[in-house]
C-alpha cells in the first residue's frame, strides 16, 4: 500500500488565517490516523506577496497547536528542500519535459497583444482562451519568457473529491496556463503538482477554493505522467452573520492573536476541527488523541461552515475546566497583572481555583480577579443601581454591615465556617440571603461578578474583609 504522506502548504503571504491552520489540521489528522508523514512546504513562489517573517508565524501557530510536522522548511527531510523558491531547477527539469513532448510553449505575446486578442473574442461573443492564440512559431524557450502549457486534452473531465464527491467539468474549463513567470519561479499551479509528485504526496488537502482549477490540473497530471494523489476539498470558513466567506474584515484573528488573548491551543484545534466536521455523536469536547483516532475525511461535509466565535469562547471555558489546578496556572503565566504579580505564587493559585469555573479565557484574569490584588475602588453606584440592595435605607444597610462585621472579627476564616456565620447572620438579621449576601459580596470586591462569598472571603482573608466593610460602612455613611 501507498505511504500515507500529507502536507500542509501555506504561503507566506501574512498573518496565518485561521480557516488556513484548519487546512493544516486535517491532513496532519489523516497521517497520524494511518502511521504516515505530514509535512511543511512553504509555497513562496509569489514574491510579490511575500511576506518577512509569515513563515515564522506558520511555524509558531503550527507548533502552539502541536501538529508536529516530520518533514519540512527547517526540520528537512528526503525531499528537501521544503521551500519552493529553493527548487527551482526541479521545476525547470519538469517543465523541460513538457517543453522536449511539445507540450508547453514559451508565450512571445506583450500584454497589448493579448489585450487586442481578448477585444477579438469579445467582438466574436466567445469566451477569451489563450488556446484559440497560440503562437505559430514560438520562440525557443530560454527560461526568461513566461513558459506556458499547452493543453491537449481538451475533454470533460470526471474527478472524485473525498469532500465534494463526483466532480465533472466540460472542456471550456481547459486553457493554456502559465507554468513558469518570467522570474523563472513556477506558478502555484505548476509547483504545487510537481512537488506533491516529487515529495509523494498521497493527499491534497486544501480549501474548496481551488475545485474549479482541477480540471486543469489534472491535464497537466496526465501530461506528466503523474497519477493525482487523493483530493480533499475543505468547505468554506464562513463569516459568524451572512452568507460570505470569513475574512479578516469580519473580526477573524490570526492563530496566534488568539493565543496572545489567552486561548488554549487545545480549545483552538478542537473549534477549528469542528469547523466542518463532527464525528457523527453528540460528542462535541475532543482531545488530539481522539482526534487522530476518530477523523474521517468522510464525515467532512461540504457546505460552508460557520466561524461562531461564542462556541470557540465556550470551548475555550470547557477546556480551562479540564485542567488541573497546576496546569492552569502554568498555562496563566503573562496573564497576571502587574499587581497580581506582586502576590505570592500560592495566593494566586487560591484566587485561580475559585475562577477557573468562570474563566473563558486567560486573558479574563487581568481585570476580572483586580480585587484579590489591589483594594477596589468604592463604587456606591454598584449598591444604588442593585435591584435588591437600592430597596434599603442607608442607615439600614450600614447597620448590616456592622452586624456582619462583628461577628465575622472572631471566626476562624475557612470556607465551611464562614458559611455556617452567614447562615446564622441570615437568621440573626432576618434577611433573604440574596439581600444580605448581596451587600457583603459588593463591599468587598466592588465588582459585578465575583465567586461564592464564603470562598471569596476565606482568600481575601480577615484583615482585608474587615478592612473593606470598613471602608463600604463610612462610604455609606
Ligand atoms: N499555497 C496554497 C495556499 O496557501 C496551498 C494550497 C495547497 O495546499 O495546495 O492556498
């Protein structure tokens, strides 16, 4: 049986769209599944869009996400070199060859000459096709000119997509391409098939995008007596409202901005995998391994698939559950700020544990967990806004307080306790806990949302609780 040998191929054109690491995903999924390579070819043929540093960005979303690639740009392999503008002469061998069968052409025409074709066609009601142009004479080609294919085949064509299915189209798909630009560098379309040949490549994983060029592709295949390795077209990635294509206009970030937020690059791949693909159960959590185990190009569907950020910040939250407490708080580190910074490591820790429930991304915890580390700010508007606490005179609240305050000088300051003491002072006070709890919650973090009270309290611990009722006392007084 053939190798199972997969690749990702990105061009170094920016940042790394996210649907783009999706396409990385998949065939990296495809080769573990089946023992196999994937590996990392960098397609900079387009120097016009070149981009410094994009392939070090591909390389550190690729490595945060931790689809490990076995061959590649930096890492080698028995087809190196990975990067297509180190391969020149190997595109030149092969484009010889069409060159020596009489199958490609060195395209003589200026850009004025071709315009005046396009009008011809025009004035005839024809599509415009480099094929109805072709050169009597060409010139020898030298590899300065534009080196074109010359398309023979000119048939309908039958193609299966892993993904689409049955694929067909007529001959009006065919013309006469570009194989290698008058910068000697081939263009994609000629690149990419002379380098999945040479790197033996079982499987072309790619955007959907590129479904209405195999037909050429699959001349140029037959031409260079190549058999096609396994087409795998991916849906669109379409934009959360409205039926267009994600872009960046939609608030898409790259891979690694939503690392910088505070992601997990296990949440990430699971919404990403997702993103067209289920494995048929309600099951929506994966980890990598199950992932490996449970892909199926098969249950790829084919129509578009939604980029809903609430179900990426959803899986994010399911993901910071999973972790251990020590995990978290490594994956914390640079999420702290500045004052929490000055905490000692275990206080940390206390305050990560009683919000890991409630955090949807690392980054929540530069401001949501503020009041653990520095003394919040007084925020009357906080108690005379609460649909509860505003139905109190002032007097009335203070005296509260005072009650709480009391009793809360001499308690031993563990969760259990504290709760049994709020209980009590629900009793003592005669008041409905949302009420009393409410107040209490409110003076010591001046937060709209803060955990279990009696949690809260044990970390903030006596000193600060007493000192902050003290503060909200005169406040309201
Ligand atoms: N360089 C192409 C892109 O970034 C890759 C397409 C392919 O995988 O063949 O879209």
């Amino acid at each position: 049986m053939k190798e199972i040998r997969t690749r990702f191929a990105p061009s170094p054109t920016g940042y790394i769209h996210i649907g783009n690491v999706r396409s990385a995903i998949y065939p990296y999924l495809i080769a573990k599944q089946a023992g196999g390579v994937f590996y990392l070819r960098i397609e900079d043929t387009d120097q016009a869009r070149y981009v410094e540093g994009a392939e070090d960005l591909i390389m550190d979303t690729l490595k945060w996400l931790g689809l490990k690639w076995d061959e590649g740009v930096d890492v080698g392999g028995p087809y190196a070199p990975y990067r297509q503008t180190e391969r020149k002469e190997i595109y030149h061998a092969w484009a010889q060859k069409l060159v020596d069968k009489g199958l490609a052409y060195a395209d003589p025409y200026t850009a004025e000459e071709v315009e005046v074709f396009r009008e011809k066609s025009m004035a005839e009601k024809k599509a415009f096709l480099y094929r109805d142009y072709r050169p009597e004479n060409p010139p020898k080609w030298d590899g300065t000119q534009p080196l074109r294919f010359k398309v023979t085949n000119i048939k309908r064509w039958n193609w299966h997509d892993e993904v689409m299915g049955d694929l067909t189209a007529g001959p009006e798909a065919l013309d006469d391409f570009i194989l290698i630009k008058s910068d000697g560098l081939p263009t994609y379309n000629f690149a990419h098939i002379v380098d999945d040949a040479e790197m033996r490549s079982s499987h072309i994983t790619r955007g959907v995008e590129y479904v209405s060029s195999t037909p050429k592709y699959l001349s140029l295949y037959e031409a260079l007596e190549i058999e096609p390795p396994i087409l795998v077209s991916l849906p669109h990635i379409m934009a959360p409202s409205g039926n267009k294509k994600l872009g960046k206009r939609d608030g898409a970030k790259s891979a690694t901005e939503y690392r910088d937020e505070g992601y997990l690059p296990e949440a990430m791949l699971n919404f990403l995998v997702m993103l067209g693909w289920n494995d048929g159960t309600e099951q929506e959590i994966f980890t990598m391994e199950e992932l490996v185990e449970r892909f199926d190009v098969s249950r790829v569907q084919r129509s578009g698939a939604k980029f809903d950020e609430q179900r990426l910040i959803w899986m994010n939250g399911q993901w910071i559950r999973r972790l251990s407490l020590d995990e978290l708080y490594e994956r914390c580190e640079g999420f702290w700020s500045e004052a929490a910074m000055v905490a000692d490591e275990e206080y940390r820790k206390k305050v990560l544990r009683l919000v890991q429930d409630r955090l949807k991304t690392l980054g929540d915890l530069r401001t949501m967990v503020d009041y653990f580390f520095v003394e919040p700010e007084v925020n009357l508007e906080l108690i005379d806004g609460d649909k509860r606490l505003k139905k109190y005179e002032r007097t009335h609240l203070v005296k509260m307080l005072e009650v709480v305050r009391s009793r809360l000088e001499s308690v031993e300051f563990e969760a259990d306790k504290l709760q049994e003491v709020l209980n009590e002072l629900l009793v003592e006070l005669d008041e409905k806990p949302a009420n009393l709890f409410s107040l209490v919650r409110v003076s010591l973090s001046w937060a709209p949302f803060s955990p279990a009270l009696n949690e809260m309290m044990e970390v903030l611990g006596r000193e600060k609780v007493l000192e902050r009722i003290d503060r909200t006392i005169e406040a309201l007084e």
